[in-house]
C-alpha cells in the first residue's frame, strides 16, 4: 500500500486532503503526523500540517485512535451554489461469478510484528456472505450474494438480483450504513481485523462512477465556457476522488475540496 504525503493549516484539513487522494473514508485509512501546524504573529499559520496517509492494509485502529478522527458537522456554507450530483442508480443485473479461490498473507504492524486477530480473508467473506444473505433475505426478500476478490487484502461481496433499491438508498446511504454493518458483524463472529471488506448492491459502485464521471466531464465543460468555479454537493470520500481523477485528465481544470466531514465538496475551477 503506498503512502500519500499532504498538508493543511490544520490536521484535520491535511487529513481530509488525504482522504481524497486516496478515495476511502477515515476508518479504511491510516495516518502518521509528521509535522503539526505552528501559528505566527496575529494567529496567522506560520508552517503548515503535514500528514501521510495509506488505505489501512490490516485491521482498523483501535478506539483510542479512532477518537480524534470524529468530525464536527460544517456550519458555514461556500458561497457559490452546490451543484447535484447525478441521481442514485437503483437496481442492476450482474453477470454470476463462481467464488474465487483466495489467498491470505500474514498481517503485519507498523514495526514488523505479527497483528492479533489475524483471520483469513476467506473466511471474514464467508462470514459477511452468510450476514448480507440473510439481511437480504428479511429486507428485499429476494438476491443472491457473490464474492469476488479484489487484491490480496481486499474482497467484494456483492448482491445481486432484482428490486435492490431498498438496500441501496440515496445516493448509496443505505449501502454505505449496510457495509458498516456487515463489517461490524464479520468482526464479531470471526475476530478478525485484517483485509477489508467492500459492499456492493446491484453493480451501484460500478454504475455509481460511471455516472460520476460524465457528470464531472459535463460540469468541466462548463467551468472551461465560462471560466466560472463550480461548487458541487457533499460526497462521501470515494465519490470524491471519483470527480478528483476525472477533471486531472482535462486540461484548463482543477479541483478543490472545501468543508469538514460529512459536509466536505469537491469544487471545479479554471486554471
């Protein structure tokens, strides 16, 4: 896992900085402070925050870590109007996968040493396969789940079928609070912290940044014609660098993030 390297006037805005580069939310990263903010004469920032930043190849931290990392909601809004995002895909059909057959690596801390709780990726996805069957079981009442491995320390367990919806929500809110669950139930009946595990509802993810994409391309479009900013609506860190990665590959255009958790937005501006 490579680190990302940022900065901030404050930790927190360096952490969010991070946060979009690599396109997780705070509890799939992990973070090392190299240098804390020094404030000048008249409270001016003398020497900014300086943090680097992976997606957590292991378990999450533990609560004592986890503590400093909880936002405050933003009270003050940009002043440009927020531009909405494309509405939420509900259902798709997904080709069937047969289960992969997956490895697992030993996991390791910072300095080398063996992690506790260190538990086979398969078996974490059996545990949330059999967790997602059930909750679709009682809430959409009809699916199926597949598993599909994305890389050694990361594994896809998706639901597929028709009328999903419900378990989607708008926006996705619904599938982000079902992986929470799923992860929390998977830690709980196997003890292990290692590896990550991804949630998707009716190919929303693969949908979900396709529409994010021609969204982010007609809204460049529109910066380039006018050479006006444009301030898009709060999304959640994954959607985000989505729209970062986008406007890189288009010349004339940059963007921004301004706003802390849950309220943080990508802004769109001429060079």
């Amino acid at each position: 896992m490579e680190w990302v390297e940022t900065t901030g006037r404050t930790l927190e805005e360096a952490q969010d900085a991070a946060l979009d580069q690599l396109g997780v939310d705070e509890l799939d990263a992990e973070f090392e402070i190299l240098e804390e903010p020094r404030l000048g004469l008249f409270g001016r920032v003398r020497t900014e925050a300086r943090v680097r930043a992976r997606v957590r190849p292991n378990r999450p931290p533990v609560k004592d870590e986890r503590r400093g990392r909880r936002r405050r909601p933003a009270t003050a809004e940009p002043a440009s109007p927020a531009v909405s995002t494309p509405p939420a895909p509900r259902t798709a059909e997904r080709t069937s996968a047969e289960h992969p057959r997956m490895g697992h690596a030993p996991s390791r801390d910072r300095q080398g040493g063996r992690m506790e709780n260190d538990v086979p990726l398969a078996q974490q996805a059996e545990a949330a396969t059999e967790f997602l069957a059930g909750l679709v079981g009682a809430i959409a009442g009809v699916g199926r789940v597949e598993v599909h491995e994305i890389d050694e320390h990361t594994v896809e367990v998706a639901v597929v079928g028709d009328g999903l919806g419900l378990l989607i929500g708008p926006s996705g809110a619904t599938l982000a609070a079902v992986q929470d669950l799923t992860r929390t139930a998977v830690q709980r009946r196997t003890g292990g912290r290692n590896g990550r595990i991804m949630v998707d509802v009716g190919g929303y993810r693969e949908k979900r940044r396709s529409a994010l994409e021609r969204f982010t391309r007609e809204i460049a479009s529109q910066v380039l014609e006018t050479g006006q900013r444009k301030v898009l609506e709060p999304m959640q860190a994954a959607d985000r660098k989505v729209v970062h990665d986008t406007v890189n590959s288009i010349d004339g255009v940059a963007t921004a993030s301004e706003g802390e958790e849950p309220r943080r937005r990508v802004v769109i501006q001429p060079v």
